[in-house]
C-alpha cells in the first residue's frame, strides 16, 4: 500500500509541476466534483463517506487556490505542494468530529479559496466497534444479550459462535455504548469462537470479552455432582436451604442457584450469610483439568478468568458494592481480589449478568499466583477452596437478593 500511495504522490507531483508550469492557478468559486481514497486504484471511483485517519483526494476545479479545508467544521491540513486545480490532497484526523463525538454533525466538507466556498456531503465514520461486555455469556438462542463497549453505528451484521449472523434487529443504545440484540436459531458456543459486530466502519476485533460459555471448567452450577455435592456437602458460607431455585424478583437461569438475600453490613462487616467457599473438605480436586489442552498446569494464570452468572433484585443503589473472589494457596495464604459490582450488573431487576475476574489479580501484599498449577495445589492441608463475597465498603446497610450461578474456571486466552 505505501507503495502504491508513493507512486500515486509522486505521478501527483509531476502533475502539479507540469500544471505549474503549464496552467496558472485558476481564479474561481471552488467546486468538488467527488471525493475518492488517495490509491490510484481507486481513482474512477467516488465516495460518500470514510473512517478517522483516511487520507482523501478532493477532485473538482479551482482547487489550487484554496485556503482552508473544513470536515465537519473541524479544519484538516492540506499540502499544499500536491495542490492542483483539479486535486487536492486530505487527511482526516482523529479529532474531526463524527456522530460518536457529536450527534448533531453536519456531514459536510467545506472548501474555502479567496473567491468563495463549496460544501460537500460526506460522512465521517467512527471508529470500528469495540466489544467490552457481553451481558450474559450463559445465554442461549432465542434471548435477548445487551453488548457493552463503544461505537455501535451503522451495524450491518452480528457474527455469533456456530458461524450464524444476525442481520436486523439491532437497537444501539445512546452514544454508541450499547447494543441490544437476541441470539439467533443455529448458535453454538461449544466449538469456541467469537462474536464479532461488523458496521459500516469495520469489524469489531475478538478480545477475552466477546466469548460464550463453551461448556468447559466448570467448578460450581448448584446442580451436578461431582467433587462439590448439592446441598450439603460443597463448603460453607450461605445456609444449605439458599442452594434454591427461587428468589424473589429472579428467575433462575439454569436449575439451581447460590442465593444471598440479606441486608448487607456497613463498613466491610462480616456475615457467613454472604458468603460462598466451595471447598471439598477431603481434598478432592474442584478445579477444571479437562480438556488437558485449555487446562494445562502450566499455561500462565494470565490466561484465566473466574466467572459467573450474577443476578439481583434490590430497591436500594449497588454503588460501591464488591464483588470478591478469594484463594487460599499452598502457604493458606488467602489471594483476594475486589471487583465493582456495577462494573457487570447493569440493572437490580433480576436479569443475570456474566462477572469476570482474571486469576492474576488475586493477591495478598507480594504473594500471587504464577502459573495454572497454583491454582490447582490447593492449601497447605490439600483442599481447594474458592470463596466468592459481597463486601459493603459503604457506611450504610444494603439490602439485597443476590443469586449466583455457574462459577467456573475460563481460558480466555484458548483458541
């Protein structure tokens, strides 16, 4: 490509030196005919909008002469040394503005020379979508997902796990920061893969958030078992009778669930009844080995995150609510890390909401987990907990209903 940008400059120049030479710069109201991308494949063609950072070749007459060139009223630099009568050479910046920063954009380029203007219709696109969050990765075909992150416009398509696309639909939320759509019929997730939101800009690019429950590393559903037995033998925390499948204002996502439904303590005080440690007290190993792969001793703990499925049903605010995930390694250290419970809940309505927690921010002072199989050797006396909390840092009581479901181990860095 640079190549073929030096090529197309340097023809440029050698018409401007000859129109130079040859043709006085001509004295009139400008005109634009069209505006194309600045490779000399595309010169037959004509554009009606481009991404930040696109360089432009504005074609029209009375060009040489122009003064200042405007994108949406913001002023882009031209150079002058490729300015010819009939060509004029742009660069659209990454502060002009588009609908992303301004909704109330004109649209517009505007060309200004000593004898006038000309204003152009043309659109500036916003950067290509960017995935933060997707809402509820244990969703399934059929429910509706709300995406997180930035610049939803002009969505064309939504490419979901099972190789199937959604092309309608879509209700993008104010600004940009929000997308609402429903899984549609043929989604798969067992075979991994991401969703990818594709606009007019471009296509969102696959990072450790825009995954789907796979089906693998699971620790706790509150259902099956295994080296965790519901209800009473996998820890201790919350009473066995709150392993339910009802809470007021929730309606379980899958079975069963861990409920927390109290009035939670101010000042980070201390309750067993908010509180969930899965543990099997004769050592059994409750973390995820299979498949060996995705699973293996040591693959970096950067890799891997702990989630769930979250859901609340609350009047009061949940601001400065945390949600902590604790471990105890094989020094009975416990590794801790806190995480902002709106960070992931969006609402107090009872719909569930996926929280991550990457395994590489639990610590205590310099002690941390370095590889997979930290993970896996469990304390000093071979057990193997994982305690997940509701902390009130705040100086008022919270009450809450807080179901939990689906904890589990993910490698969001597996292929």
């Amino acid at each position: 490509m640079k190549r073929y940008i030096l090529t197309f400059i340097t023809a440029l120049f050698i018409l401007v030196s000859c129109e130079k030479e040859e043709e006085p710069i001509s004295q009139g109201v400008p005109f634009i005919e069209r505006v194309r991308l600045s490779d000399p494949a595309t010169a037959d063609s004509s554009l009606s909008s481009a991404t930040l950072g696109s360089t432009l070749v504005i074609v029209g007459n009375n060009l040489g002469s122009v003064e200042a060139v405007f994108i949406n009223n913001y002023r882009v630099g031209v150079n002058a040394a490729y300015a010819t009568n009939n060509h004029l050479i742009v660069s659209v910046s990454d502060s002009v503005p588009t609908v992303a920063t301004d909704p109330d954009v004109p649209n517009v380029i505007k060309v200004v020379n000593p004898f006038g203007e000309a204003v152009y219709q043309f659109q500036v696109l916003p950067p290509a979508p960017v995935v933060e969050q997707i809402s509820n990765q244990y969703a399934g075909a059929g429910e509706p997902i709300t995406l997180y992150g930035k610049y939803f416009y002009f969505v064309d398509s939504v490419l979901f796990p099972g190789d199937v696309y959604l092309t309608g639909d879509f209700a993008s939320g104010s600004g940009g920061a929000t997308l609402t759509v429903t899984i549609p019929p043929g989604f798969d997730p067992s075979g991994g893969g991401d969703l990818i939101v594709s606009t007019k800009s471009g296509n969102s690019q696959a990072n450790r958030a825009t995954r789907f429950y796979d089906g693998d590393g699971m620790v706790a559903d509150f259902d099956t078992d295994g080296a965790l037995v519901w209800p009473d033998n996998w820890g201790w925390g919350i009473p066995n009778a709150n392993i339910t499948s009802t809470a007021p204002g929730i309606q379980p996502i899958d079975g069963s669930f861990g409920l927390i439904n109290m009035t939670l303590p101010p000042d980070w005080g201390w309750a067993n009844e908010k509180v969930i440690n899965l543990v099997n007290w004769g050592g059994e190993q409750i973390y995820p080995t299979v498949p060996p792969e995705k699973y293996d001793p040591g693959v970096p703990i950067a890799d891997f995150d702990i989630r769930m499925e979250v859901a609340v049903s609350a009047a009061a605010s949940l601001a400065g609510i945390e949600l902590q995930v604790m471990y105890q390694n094989e020094n009975n250290t416990e590794l801790s890390a806190n995480v902002s419970l709106t960070d992931f809940v969006r609402s107090t309505d009872g719909k569930w909401y996926t929280v991550s927690v990457p395994l590489n921010t639990l610590t205590n002072a310099n002690s941390r987990m370095s590889t997979y199989d930290d993970l896996l050797k469990g304390n000093a006396d071979g057990q193997h907990h994982l305690r997940v909390v509701l902390v009130n840092p705040t100086p008022a009581p919270v009450p809450v209903v807080f179901a939990v479901d689906n904890i589990r181990v993910v490698n969001a860095e597996a292929d």
